[in-house]
C-alpha cells in the first residue's frame, strides 16, 4: 500500500516502513507526526483518488533527526561595475520514517525489523588446489606479458668524472670574487 501525501508544499509518495527528508517540522527527534492531506491511496490496482484530499485517510510517521540540505551558492555579479556577491546557503531539513498508512478502516503498517539475518559462510577451497591454480595463472599471464610487450631497452650509464679533472666553476660568481680571481 502506498499514499501520495503533501506536506512544506511538496508532495511525497510514501509506503510503510519508507524514510523520507521533508521541510523542517516544528517536532523534534522521535515525536510522531500524522500528515492528514492525503492526495492518493493505492492499494494493489485499486487506487482512491481524493478530491482534493481522500477523507479519511492518514499518514503516521516518526521524526528519526534533522538535517541540513546541501550548500546553495547564490553568487551575484555586475558587468563593468567590480560587484561580486557571495552567499550560501543550507536548508533545514527532517528525516521521518513512514510507519502505517491508514485509509478510512484499511491500515498498512511497517513490517517488524527482522532479528539478524543469517551470514553466508565464505566457501572454502582446498588449499593445495588454490596454490596450484594460482601459480598457473601466474605463470600464464607472464607468458601473456612478455610476448604483448617488448623489452625496453635502456641508455647506457655517463661516464663518471675523474677525481684529477677540476671542478666547474659556480654558476654565478659576484663580481668582487671575479675580481679577486683574476689578480
């Protein structure tokens, strides 16, 4: 079962058991809340349309916390005029969970979270099996490798300088020192 409901202006298809972030509600955190205008019903293929709401027909749900929307740059700009504006913004916003839908006498409610669910245990190969196709895939795909690629070939290493020979002279010499060396 599912109801299209209205709420900050906004209208919002919700089930039972559904989360929802809505415009902020004077509620806070773990209050329930009941939206009474209920545009739509849909129960498998029958559907109650309202006009403009269905009467009789209510939302309940629990505010989980509030939240903050994501950050909106209003950047405002003049030609010719050096006018730059730069603000932000977040909206304050509500996380609800839809818990029951009623709808004149019908009532869906969430279903109950279900204890632990059972963990899949990991299958475990022989060890002796895994190693072995491990090393013929490894040994396969070198065999790929090699042949794809070829060698490359590297330059050969400069000759190091001999200790006898002099050492050059700095870059940049102030012009007393060059003075001083040529005296």
């Amino acid at each position: 079962m599912y109801a299209v409901v209205t709420t900050g202006g906004k209208q919002y298809r919700v089930e039972a058991g559904s989360e929802l972030v809505i415009e902020r509600l004077a509620e806070e955190a773990g209050a329930s809340v009941t939206f009474d205008r209920v545009l739509l019903i849909g129960d498998g293929e029958a559907v109650t349309i309202g006009t403009p709401t269905v009467d009789g027909a209510s939302v309940s749900g629990t505010v989980l916390r509030e939240e903050l929307g994501p950050k909106l740059i209003i950047f405002k700009f003049k030609q010719k005029a050096t006018y730059r504006r730069t603000r932000g913004h977040r909206q304050h916003l509500v996380r609800v969970r839809i818990d029951e839908i009623n709808a004149s006498g019908k009532k869906a409610a969430a279903k109950a979270d279900k204890a632990e669910p059972k963990k899949a245990e990991p299958k475990k190969a022989e060890p002796e099996k895994a190693s072995a196709s491990a090393s013929t895939k490894a040994s396969a795909s070198a065999s790929t490798d090699d042949s794809a690629k070829p060698a490359r070939a590297r330059k050969p290493a400069a000759a190091k300088a001999d200790a006898d020979a002099p050492a050059k002279p700095a870059a940049r010499r102030s012009r007393a020192k060059k003075a001083e060396s040529k005296e």
